[in-house]
C-alpha cells in the first residue's frame, strides 16, 4: 500500500472529508459538472441530477475513479449495522489499461456538500458551487481496492 493510500484511510477513518478521484493532476478549483448515468435495463446515458461537484466519503471510491477510466466498470455499497460494505467490478480490458494509470484524489472539506440519501454513509455527496482541495494524492493501480470482480 503507498504511502497516499495510507493517508487517505487515515483521513476518511476521521469522517471530517470528502474524496474525488480524477485523472487530472493540478485542479485549483473544482467545479460543478453535469453527471449521467445509464439507468439498470438501459443502455442510454440520461442527466444524473443538476450540475454539482461529486465526492464521496470512501477513498477507495475516489481511487478507483482515478484509475479506473476505459472499459465498463462500476460499484455499489450497501449499509449495514456495522458499517457499509462497497463491492467493485470492471472487464478486463478496463483493469488491463488501468494498471498504466496515474490518478489524482482531491480531498475536499465537507462544508456545503450533501448527501444523496440524507444518511452520513451514503457514497456519494454532492455541492453546487465551486470548492477548493485541501489536499491533492497522486494513486496507481497498485492502491485499487483488493477485490475487484471481473465483468464481462
């Protein structure tokens, strides 16, 4: 594990901040952008929402964002009594170009973000205007999450 990996987790164990992953290396300031996604049983992008600036409270969410860019790939969380479990998939083509990969996770104070679900463990929080990084920590392939399921 790298030494940004281990800081991440040391910062998102103190639940005071929020990670984005991108593939750019020197944003000042982020800024909010449209999102979409396909919705299950579809195969169109549709509007995910208003435009916002989306983060989340998992580093392991915001590194494979950052790494993770070709291909199809994905994950989910579900919450549970003890926490919340986040499951990871991509095809092998998208993890095959991902280990040449160079990332960039912005860690982002929480002030002025929100919830999509209203509950703290959700994984993905998002704010309307622009916000500044605290922090910015470059990633590799070697950071991704351990167990990543295998897509066709």
């Amino acid at each position: 594990m790298s030494e940004s990996k281990q800081k991440l987790l040391e910062l998102e164990k103190s639940r005071l901040y929020l990670f984005h992953g991108s593939s750019e290396s020197d944003i000042k300031e982020l800024e909010p952008r449209q999102g979409y996604t396909i919705p299950k049983g579809k195969e169109k992008l549709i509007k995910d929402g208003e435009p916002a600036i989306a983060a989340t409270p998992y580093a392991d969410i915001a590194i494979f964002r950052a790494i993770v860019r070709k291909g199809k790939s994905g994950f989910s969380a579900s919450t549970k009594s003890a926490g919340i479990s986040i499951s990871f998939n991509a095809d092998k083509k998208g993890l095959d170009i991902a280990k040449n990969n160079i990332g960039y996770v912005y860690v982002l104070n929480k002030d002025g973000f929100v919830s999509r679900s209203g509950d703290d463990r959700h994984m993905e929080w998002r704010k309307a205007t622009p916000t500044k990084p605290l922090f910015i920590y470059k990633v590799t392939y070697e950071d991704l999450p351990q167990k990543i399921k295998i897509i066709p």
